[in-house]
C-alpha cells in the first residue's frame, strides 16, 4: 500500500487536480494534513498566509485564480487563522457576472462577514441587483447572503424587492424570500410586522418547502405574541394532518416518515397555540391522537415526532386520555436501551410531573439508573429532573446527589449553575440550620469562589441569628457546632477564599464563645488561614477584625491576652501594607488593645453582631461643645439652603469675607452631605462653620465615643455611641460582616425561618414515613438495596406526600386502604414488577439491544436500511451490502477515489487517519 | 434554531464551520476547542447530545467525521441528529459515497449543499430530491456557462488569427 502510494504520488507530479482544485492548494491540503504537531499546522498556514497576501495584491490576477485565492482564505480562515486582508476580493468576487464566481464570492463573504461587519455597504448595491435578476439561481445566491448579512440598518433597503420575490414563479426562490423575511424578523421584528397577512398567505403555497419555510417564521412569531395567530389553529392543524396521512409529496418522506420534519415544526407552533387555550386544544386532540397511534417507535425520526407530541401535550390545555399515551411513551423511552432515547424519556418526564406528578413513582427505577450512568449528558439531565421534583421530603437526598456530582466535575459553567440550584433547593427546603450551614460549607468548598459573594453573607447571618426565634440554647449550640465544624473543614488542604472568610468571620465572632477553646488556639488557627493564602487581602481583613473581636472579647472578660509569636508578625507586617484598608484595620486593632475593659465591652461587645446599630442622628453629644463654641463667639450654623438663599445675595459680601477662605467655607460642607451619619451632623446642631475643621469635628466624635474619659458619653446613649464608634472604627463597611450582616437587606435567614418551621412539620411527616422506609429496604430484591433505598428517599417519600394529599380519603377508608397506599411507592411490591419490566423489556424489545455491542454507528445504520427503501441512491447500496464489507457495495467507487487520490499523491493525514477514504456510512 | 455547523475529523482537525450565529473569531476557536475536547472522547454508545454553556450540542459521528450541531436547549435533540442525517445523505447523494476527503477537498461544494439545507439556522429543505436538483441546475450552469466562455475565446482566438 504505501509502495502504491508513492508511485501514485510520482505519477501525480505535475497533474492537476481532479477535485478542481490546483496543485498548490491540494499540496497545501496535504501538507497540512500531514503536519505532525500544532506548531507545524500554524508554521505552514503562516506561509500560506503571507503568500496568498503577496499575490492577492498583485495587479490582474486572473478572475480564476482570484476564486481559487479566495477558497484558499475560506479554508485559512476555517482553522481558525485572520484572512481579514482578503475581504475585500471576496466583496469584489460577488460583482463578477460569471455566476460562479459571484456564488464563489457570496460564499465567502457570507463566511466571512457579519452582518455589522463595515464591508456590508459595499455589497448592498450588489445584492440588490442581483435580487432582481432574470436567473434564478442569482435571485438565490443573493437571498442567501441576505439571510447572513443584513442588518437592522439596511433592512430597507432590500425588502421591497424580497417581498415581491414571495410571488416568484420557482419556488426555490419563493423559499427563500421567506427565510429572508423571517430572518429580518428575527433582527427586527418592526420591519416586517406589516407582513404576516403575506407569511400567511404562502402557508397556503402549492410547494411544500415553502409552506415548512413559513412554518419556521411562524414559530418565532407567535413565540413573540400569541394572539395575531390564534386563528390559524384550524389550518395547521389541516396541514398537519395532510402530512399525517401521507397527502405530501413523497420526496418529504424521510425514512418512510411522512414529511417528518414538517411535523414536528408544526406540533412545536400548536404547543404555543394551545397553550392555556382550552378550545384550541381540542381541536388539536384529534389529530395528535392520531399521530401518536401512527408514528413509528423503531425508527429515530419516529421517536422524535412522538417526544415533540408529548411535548405539546404537556404544553396545551390536558386531556387525560391523551395523557395517558404520553406516560405511556415517555415509559418507553426510560426503558430503551438506547441512550438518546433514556434522555428524552428524562425530558419529558420532567415534563409530565409539571402535570401530573404522580407519574414519576412508575419510572424511579429507570431514573435512578440514568442517575448512575456513566454518560455525563445523561446524569446531567437527571439531575434537572431531580432539582424539578425537589420536595421538602427528599431534599436532602437529592442535594447529596448534586454536591456529589459537582465535586466531581471541573466545567465552571456547569459547577456554578448547579450549585446556585443547590444553594436555591437548600434554602428553600432546608430541613433544618444545621442541615442547612453543612450543605453551604460543602458547597463553598466546592464551588469556592464561583458561589456569589451574598451566599456567604447568607450563611453568616444565620448563623449569627439562629433560628429566629428566642430559643437562646438552640442558637448557642447551632453556633458552637458550627465553630466545630469549621475547625474541622480546616485541617484540608486548599480551601477557597471565599469559604476561609465565613470561617474566619465566625471563629471572631464565636470562637470562644462557648468556652471549649482558648482564646490562644482559635487566633493560632486564624494565623494559619492567612499562611494559605499569602496574596489575599480580603481574607486578611476578615482575619484582622476576628483578632480585633477575640482580644476584645477576652480583655472584655477581665482576660490578658497575650498574642502568639506568627500572630504579633503578621499583624506588624500589616502596618506597610499596601492595602490602607488593611492598614487601618491594624492600627484600630493596636487602638482597641489599649483600651480598658469597660470600653471594650461596650464597642465590641459579645454576640452582638446581629443587633440593630442605632445612630443618634441628632448628635446630641455635640451638643455642649456646640454651645461652648458659641459662647466663644463663632458664628451659628447655616443649612445648606440657607447658604444657597443667602449666597445669591451675598454672593459678593461673601466673596470678599471668604476671600483667601473660600475653600475652608466650603469643603467641609459639601462633603459630608455624602455619607449618612456626617449629614446628619450637617443639620443637625448648629455650631459655626468656621470654626472647625469638620474633620476635626469627626475624628473627635470617634475620641468621644471610644475614650470613655469625655463626659458626654452618658449613660444611656453610651452604648449607642459606642456602637456607631465601632462602625465608623472598622472601616468601609463592605469589608466588615458585622456592619454588612444587618445592613443586607436579603431575606434569606427570612425564607429559613419559614423552612425551618415548616421543617418542623416536615420532619413529623417524615418520622410518620419513616417506619415504611425501614422496612422497604429488607426484602432482598435483585436490584441492588442501595438503589431501592435511593428509589425510596427519591420517590418513596415523595409518593408519600402525593398521598398525604388525599389523608382524608384515606382516614374514611381505614386501614384497609392505606395498605395498598405504601406499596404504590417502592414497598415491598413494588420492587417485585420494575425488575420483571426490565427482563421483560430486554425480551420484547430486540431490535435496539441486540446489535448494541457493535458500533453505534452500524446500528443506527441498520435502521435506516430497514427504513429506507424508497430511495435509490448509493446509500441504499451501502445498506443493502449489509455491514459485512466496511467499504460498502461500491468498492469500485471507493478503490476509485483511492486510486485518484494516490495520483495526486494526496494523503491528507498521512498514516494518522486511515479513514479518510472510507465512505462516511461505511 | 441551530446556532453553528461543526464538522470535526477524529483528530479535531476542521473541516467545515458555518456560523448562524455573531461569533467572533476568537470565540469561534474557543467553542471548537471545548467541544473537540468534550465529543471526541465519548463513548459509542454515550447518547449523542452535549450540554454546553446552555446550549445543546447535538453530535454524530460518521466513519472517521464528527458532524455537530449546537441547537437552543428547547429544541428537539431528535430532530437535530436527523437534519445531520440528512444533511449526510444528501452529500452521499452528490458525491457517490462520500468519504472525508471529498469534504476536505470540496468543502465549498459541501457549504453550497448546506447552504440548501439550512437557511438562517434553520432546516429549509427537507426533500433531498430539490435540493440535489437545486444543486445540480447549479453546476450545469457552471458548466455551460464554462462551455460557453471556452468555445468564446476560441471564436475571438480564431477571428484574431
């Protein structure tokens, strides 16, 4: 072979071509083709690059030579290289008059433009020539670069033309004005909203393609509004049933489906018609009954029509008996043993338990299998149906599920979305706070950093409030546990930051709280998290203030502290850091260590981070010192109106007595009207602006409030004061939890709250379905007791519910009834039939399992022989061969390509792939 | 709708893109890149669909040739693995058991069959018969439109003799 090969190559020097192409572009090909690494693939496109540039702007390049030039930028751009320089040509090929050339040109700029692309203009005068052609086949190639690179902008331009092509005599060029039109749609919908009497008119077009064309606009229309459309139900459904019935050319057969493809448009329109519209469902009923008893389940197109059937069905107004059927489909797809179909079965499950949700107890089983599944799309999508029948009952079976998958994956995309599912599920059903803080940590451990920033604020606001209500025990111990459970989480390596700042925020807050560890040891673990992570300063600020809050506390207690060797050097280090933030923590820290006990129980006082912080807005602390500066002779406050009144008339007065002063005037006071609190300060005491400097006025504020010496900390609105002190003290408040927490205005620990007390009565209803659950697990079953307990916390409890709906049937009844309630879900009977279903299925179904082992490709291949008989082509052939030559009937025809290939001495991909000259059904 | 074509060898070379869809250059070699990385190693008998950034990416594989195509996850996966199908038939049709090479050598011609099938991002065409027609009336054009242009410059090559 490969001696053949290199003969074919010697005999090839020189010859062109037989694919049309030149010499030069099929070496290129090969060169390519054989390139041993990336690096050699670019080094070769780079040449080719730079020699296409050199001739593309020599002058009088033949037009040939130009096209093939061109084709050669379309395969340059197709690996992914800029051939931006070639545009241009492209542009000037689709002016050429041989049609050719033109289409040559279309084709390109059609792959190389967008449709803001600033070359576009240049093609406009053409395109709108070309659209009133005589040939046909100009008319097309011009609509389909109209569908590619018009824009909003130029929509005008060309739509007179288009809409009269919709009365075209060929109906290829009917076609594709509609595609042209819908395509403006899509842009603008404005532009064409005047037309929808013309797309309905040709709905009504002689030529099938046309009408399936419009079908397609339609879609998107009435996915924008309704109502216009309400009237066509009667006709699509009339068309659908033409197709149904074979009444379409045969050509739209496909695979002895009738006009498949039409179909399914159509069902997905009749989805919005009818949904929520209980009279034109029922014209509907008809004619999807008809088609669910017609369509073919062995064949793929077959089962596709049949899940976009259940889709409608579970989209429009709901007919039980149809329903019925829909259950009855969706059940095949679970037990098929084809992975395409188990994933449509998963989909419109989770469809039908939107409707009725009892249906899913049937398949538990099948899911749970899918649930295991090695294929990643597949488990993926049973996790969707798990988060939509998520229920209070079996939460915590199926967050398991997610955390264990998202631990397992590294796809960012699919890691956040999932999580935030998880994070949604857990606040919504969490059973209880501790459940709930566990759940969240091994999220954060997880996801990390992909979990938003207000999860975490989330987490510590519950843990600091508890359970909301007065249970001080309960809260205390909540936290104590949770502090345990942190401490633990930090002997694992490589935790994400965001995790260590909620650690670090609750070691500070209630590391010592309980008393089970020393002071000494919780800010040593502290230091340990900022060893970690050397860069972070977010986590160092988190870290600084939990220091700040122990030292406090414990000085608060009457306790010295004397702080560990890493800790007194990591705090130092922070004095030069380049983070004034961090700095400043620093310093408040060093600050708040001076001073005496009594202070520091009130600045920073224990468990006081969920406690509303009150301003005294009235400053009335001020107060004496307002007056003492009055009493020396300053000048009363003006509010900032007043000035502005007074300023329009003393514009020139003040000038002059501002004169050098202007700024002092003036600074102070606009600044302050920014933050809260200074404003307040604005209006509310009158002392002279002159003064004092009003930093002054703040930063002795912050003395008053901290130094317990000033005398206007009275007594009672000392603790106030204090309050705002630490506020003020601790930074911008976005650094520090404690001023966040309370300032968050999210409602989670909220919808907690409602869980957890509905978790109270979750829990009883769980206890009452707990026994059955026990004894599920004992009779030993062939499927494996692990599945049949995940079936049971899955479905089991959740059949529980669905039953728990009708108690009070259930009490009239007696026992007698609620016997046979539990073995509906995964009792003891009920494990006894799935596993027979199964046997039964792999017995009944032989078509798709038999063959499985091979190739998938030769199975689904062995479909298409049994269906398509109709056609006549080579591909028949292919199939009629059966799958005992890989090269088909037509060896000749394959040896033939071989042969002509090797003549050109072509092997693209060298030894690497021996598949290139097998036919693609082969 | 499907938002691009992606047909990728065994070996993740390219060997056809068409983008329904803005995609930048850059984004473009991104998403090839992910899903070379995500399809190729899947398992025959792995289902033929791949969730991606939202999107589904339905995929199948013929001989050596990966044919993908990435549908908004509302749409029918189904029906997407049969417009590949079709797609791959109607090649079959024109080139007479197409293999690879006929697509690596004759891509535009396969971006003109596509160009009759898919419009805009969607299925346009569902009878392979008009749209072999559609293709062949353009290539006899081209041919007479050949004939012509030669049998021209031989007319103006002999009245200059």
């Amino acid at each position: 072979m490969e001696q053949l090969k290199t003969i074919g190559r010697e005999l090839a020097m020189g010859s062109q071509g037989v694919w049309g192409s030149s010499k030069e572009f099929l070496e290129l090909v090969k060169t390519i083709g054989e390139a041993k690494s990336k690096a050699e693939e670019e080094r070769i496109v780079l040449a080719e690059i730079e020699s296409l540039k050199r001739r593309i702007q020599e002058p009088d390049v033949p037009r040939k030579k130009m096209k093939e030039y061109i084709m050669r930028l379309v395969y340059v751009e197709m690996l992914g290289h800029d051939a931006s320089f070639g545009y241009i040509h492209a542009v000037k090929m689709t002016h050429d008059d041989n049609l050719l050339l033109k289409r040559s040109g279309y084709l390109a700029v059609t792959l190389f433009l967008n449709e803001d692309h600033d070359l576009i203009i240049l093609i406009i005068n053409t395109i709108q020539k070309d659209l009133k052609s005589d040939n046909y086949l100009v008319c097309c190639a011009a609509l389909t670069a109209v569908c590619r690179l018009i824009n909003e902008e130029t929509i005008p331009a060309v739509l007179p033309q288009i809409v009269e092509l919709l009365n075209h005599q060929k109906e290829l060029v009917r076609k594709k004005a509609v595609m042209a039109l819908h395509r403006f749609f899509q842009r603008s919908p404005s532009t064409v909203s005047h037309l929808f009497p013309a797309f309905q008119e040709r709905l009504c077009d002689r030529d099938p393609s046309v009408m399936s064309a419009v079908l397609c606009a339609l879609y998107d229309m009435i996915l924008v509004n309704v109502k216009p459309f309400k009237h066509l139900v009667a006709s699509l459904v009339s068309i659908l049933k033409q197709a149904v019935e074979h009444r379409l050319p045969k050509s739209y057969d496909y695979h002895r489906t009738p006009a498949p493809f039409v179909q399914i448009k159509l069902l997905k329109i009749l989805a919005l018609l009818g949904t929520g519209d209980k009279a034109a469902s029922e014209n509907m009923f008809n004619v999807l009954g008809d088609i669910l008893k017609r369509s073919d389940s062995t064949s793929n197109i077959g089962n596709a029509i049949l899940y976009e059937c259940v889709r409608t069905l579970t989209s429009i107004y709901t007919n039980p008996r149809l329903l019925q059927n829909a259950a009855e489909i969706t059940a095949k797809f679970l037990k098929s043993d084809s992975h395409n179909l188990k994933y449509m079965g998963i989909d419109a499950l989770g469809r039908l338990i939107k409707i009725t949700p009892e249906c899913a107890e049937n398949h538990q089983l099948a899911v749970i299998d899918c649930l295991e599944d090695p294929d990643d799309t597949l488990k993926r999508k049973t996790l969707d149906l798990l988060y939509k029948m998520t229920k209070a009952n079996n939460v915590e079976v199926i967050v398991e599920r997610m955390v264990e998958y998202i631990r397992n994956i590294s796809d960012n995309h699919y890691k956040t979305e999932i999580s935030s599912r998880v994070i949604e599920l857990a606040e919504r059903y969490a059973p209880s706070n501790q459940w709930f803080i566990q759940t969240m940590n091994q999220v954060f451990e997880i996801a990390g950093d992909l979990v938003p920033q207000k999860v975490a604020h989330d987490l510590m606001r519950l843990i600091a409030e508890g359970a909301g209500e007065e249970d001080e025990d309960a809260d205390s111990h909540l936290r104590s546990s949770a502090v345990q459970a942190y401490l633990q989480i930090l002997k694992e390596p490589k935790l994400p930051s965001i995790l260590l700042q909620v650690i670090s925020w609750v070691l500070g807050e209630y590391g010592i709280a309980d008393g089970s560890h020393s002071a000494e040891f919780i800010i040593g673990k502290l230091c340990d998290i900022v060893a970690t992570r050397p860069g972070d300063d977010k986590l160092k600020g988190y870290v600084v203030s939990a220091i700040t809050k122990i030292c406090a506390f414990e000085k608060a207690a009457g306790q010295t502290v004397d702080l560990i060797p890493e800790c007194v050097s990591f705090i130092e280090e922070l004095y030069a850091s380049h983070s004034t933030d961090l700095q400043q923590r620093v310093y408040e820290f060093h600050a708040v260590l001076k001073l005496d006990r009594d202070t520091l129980a009130s600045i920073l006082p224990m468990d006081a981070s969920c406690e509303d912080i009150e301003v005294d807005k009235d400053l009335s602390f001020l107060n004496s010192f307002v007056e003492s500066a009055l009493a020396n002779g300053s000048r009363p406050y003006l509010s900032d109106n007043e000035r502005r009144g007074m300023g329009a008339m003393t514009t020139l007065a003040s000038n002059n007595d501002a004169g050098t002063s202007s700024l002092l005037r003036f600074q102070p006071y606009e600044k302050p009207s920014i933050p809260e609190p200074a404003a307040a300060l604005v209006t509310a005491s009158h002392y002279s602006q002159d003064a004092i400097d009003q930093h002054d006025i703040y930063s002795s504020a912050i003395t008053v409030s901290t130094s317990s010496k000033a005398p206007e900390s009275s007594s009672n609105d000392g603790t106030r004061l204090k309050l705002e002190g630490v506020q003020k003290k601790w930074g911008r408040p976005t650094y520090t939890p404690e001023a966040q927490v309370p300032k968050n205005p999210i409602n989670i620990s909220d919808s907690v709250k409602v869980s957890s007390s509905a978790a109270g009565k979750e829990a009883s209803s769980r206890n009452s379905s707990a026994p059955p659950y026990t004894e599920r697990k004992q009779p030993p079953q062939e499927i494996s007791a692990e599945k049949k307990k995940l079936a049971a916390s899955l479905f089991g409890s959740k059949a529980g519910d669905t039953k728990a709906k009708p108690a009070a049937k259930l009490q009239q009844n007696g026992t007698s009834k609620k016997a046979p309630a539990k073995p509906t879900s995964p009792p003891p009977p009920a494990p006894a039939p799935p596993p027979a279903d199964l046997l039964d299925l792999s017995d009944s179904l032989p078509q798709t399992p038999s063959v499985d082992p091979v190739d998938q490709l030769a199975d689904l291949i062995s479909v298409d022989s049994s269906a398509a008989t109709s056609t006549t082509s080579l591909v028949e052939q292919v199939f009629d061969a059966g799958k005992v030559a890989t090269k088909g009937p037509s060896p000749q025809a394959s040896l033939q390509k071989d042969a002509v290939s090797r003549q050109v001495g072509v092997t693209p991909s060298g030894g690497t792939n021996p598949d290139l000259f097998k036919d693609l059904f082969g | 709708m499907i938002r691009f074509v992606l047909l990728i060898s065994r070996q993740g070379k390219v060997r056809l893109t068409k983008w329904y869809s803005p995609y930048t250059q850059k984004e473009r070699l991104k998403a090839i890149r992910e899903l070379s990385a995500l399809i190729l190693p899947r398992g025959p008998k792995l289902c033929n669909f791949v969730e991606w950034k939202g999107l589904k990416v339905v995929y199948k594989r013929y001989a050596s040739l990966y044919f993908c195509i990435c549908v908004d996850s509302e749409d029918n996966e189904l029906d997407g693995l049969e417009v590949i199908h079709h797609y791959v038939q109607v090649l079959d049709r024109y080139f007479g058991n197409v293999c690879e090479l006929d697509l690596i050598f004759n891509f535009h011609k396969a971006y003109f069959i596509l160009d009759e099938i898919l419009i805009a991002g969607e299925l346009q065409e569902s009878s392979k018969k008009s749209v072999s027609r559609v293709i062949s009336a353009q290539d006899t054009l081209v041919e007479n439109a050949k004939e012509q242009a030669s049998s021209l410059s031989n007319m103006i090559a002999q009245a200059t003799k």
